[in-house]
C-alpha cells in the first residue's frame, strides 16, 4: 500500500528497532503494571449487561484504563520511562510530541519532557464549530510522534493525524502508544503509518493469569476474542439481576477507547445489597 501524504517510512533495517509492534525490553514490566495497577480489567463471568461498550462499538468484559496508572507513582514512573524509551528507539530524529486527547496527553508531556522536545495535541472536537483541532500552534515542519495510551480500533490516532495534516506543516513520524490490541481494522486504518506499542495483549493477558486475575480458559478465549474483536462470539455467559446491575451501571467508564453510559431508571434496593454495590464499583477496573 503507498504511504500516505506526510507519513514517514517505516524505521527499520540495521540499527533500527525490531519490526514488530511491540517493545520486547519493556512489554512485560508494562503489562505487569498495566494488571497491578488494575488499569486492566477482565471478568468472563461478568453479566453481559455489565460489559464495556468500547468507543468503537465494540463489546467486552474487559478493559484498560491507564489513568489508574496515576494513583501508583512507581508503576507511572515505570510505564513514564518505557513509553519514551520506546518513542526514541522507534522513532530516532523525531522532532515534535502530539498528543491525542484526552487521555494521551499526559503520557506525551512525559515523553515530550524526556526527549526534550515541544508538544502539541489535537482536541477531539473543536471549541466551536469550524475551529481548529490542534492546539499549542506547532509551526516548524518536523517529524511529529503521535501518542495514544492505548490503540485498539485506531480510530482516535487516524482523526488525529488527519487533523494534523490538514492544519499543520508537520509531517508523521509514526504512532506510539502504551498498548496496542492490534485489531485488525486498526491495522488496515492505520497502515499508511508506522504503528508502535509498549506491550499488547498477549503480554497483558499472561501477566493477567500469573496474577490469579483470569483462568487458563479466560486467557484462551480472550485470545481469541483480541485475535478478531468483530467476529468473536462469547459463549453463554450469567444473566444479570436487575436491580443489582441497574445500580453498578450508575457509574460512567470513560477511556480512549471506552464509554458505558448509565442507566437512568429508578431502582430501589436494600442496604446490604448497597455495601455489595460500592464494594463493586470501588474494585472494578475498566479497561
């Protein structure tokens, strides 16, 4: 496929990092972090209408959120470091940091702080209709890299770019991000550009299990499901209570890639079942 207008050749060849998506050095620390912090999130016998409808439509019972991340500094530090280690490998020569918002700019103002280099991000929307995407007015004509938290169906990072180019000079280096599910519709979205990640599913899924969060069987079948997220049919899973699912869905779940909106119907239930719900919604762990 020809490269798209602005998009930088894939780095690679002698010297250059190795080819796949993942970063081998920091892929399982980060993963570990991902699952300790309990910015991963995976329960296969969770009520359906329980489950995570993704921005992308997609739905799972699992979940990645890495502003949980925030409240463990160790493990911020740690996940920090690796992200621009990986940046810089990936991308040597890189002139500009861009964030995709929300929840990538905090990780690009710290790649941006360790490479030494000016940073800019693009809004979802505008402040008014019409209005420019990109902020912080990047003027030179440099190499931007692009950075997610985490890329599941590739739509955000895509947006991004297109706004980046249409507004800007600059041309793109790649996308980094800490995680990457490697979809296929992110692989064919994304293609024109060169796509990184610090770790992946296989890497969170085994950190999962060795943590005792999921079974041998959870990790086959969530294999399966992150191989092909449209396709994959779960099989019959526990129907939910009513009244029980109705209250632990009065909570939103916002992620890059992740929205639940809340139910609004009235519900009346009793106060142990109260404790059990707060219990719940204190432990949950979106992904």
């Amino acid at each position: 496929m020809a490269r798209a207008p602005g998009a930088e050749p894939p780095p690679g060849g002698p010297g250059g990092p190795p080819a796949g998506l993942t970063d081998a050095r920091h892929a399982r620390p980060v993963a570990a972090a991902l699952v300790s912090s309990r910015a991963f999130t995976a329960d296969l016998r969770m009520p359906r209408d329980q489950w995570f409808r993704w921005k992308s439509g997609i739905l799972a019972p699992c979940g990645c959120n890495c502003r949980r991340l925030n409240a463990v500094p160790a493990l911020r530090r740690l996940v920090d470091d690796a992200l621009a280690d990986a940046a810089r490998s990936s991308f040597p020569g890189a002139d500009y940091i861009v964030a995709v918002a929300h929840a990538g700019i905090p990780w690009a103002k710290s790649v941006a702080e360790r490479l030494d280099l000016p940073l800019a991000y693009v809004r979802a929307e505008a402040r008014e209709p019409g209005g420019p995407l990109v902020e912080c007015e990047p003027e030179t004509g440099g190499r931007a890299i692009i950075i997610e938290d985490v890329v599941a169906s590739g739509g955000s990072a895509a947006r991004a770019i297109r706004a980046l180019l249409a507004e800007t000079n600059l041309r793109v280096a790649g996308v980094q991000s800490i995680a990457n599910w490697n979809f296929p519709e992110m692989r064919d979205l994304l293609a024109p550009w060169t796509v990184r990640a610090v770790t992946s599913y296989p890497q969170v899924l085994d950190s999962a299990q060795e943590a005792g969060l999921l079974a041998a069987a959870d990790v086959r079948e969530l294999l399966r499901f992150y191989a092909d997220p449209r396709r994959h049919r779960w099989p019959p899973g526990p129907e939910a209570d009513a009244s029980l699912s109705g209250a632990i869905q009065l909570q939103h779940v916002f992620h890059s890639e992740i929205y639940r909106e809340p139910q609004a119907t009235p519900i009346t239930i009793s106060q142990h079942v109260l404790h059990f719900v707060a219990t719940s919604i204190t432990n949950r762990r979106p992904e």
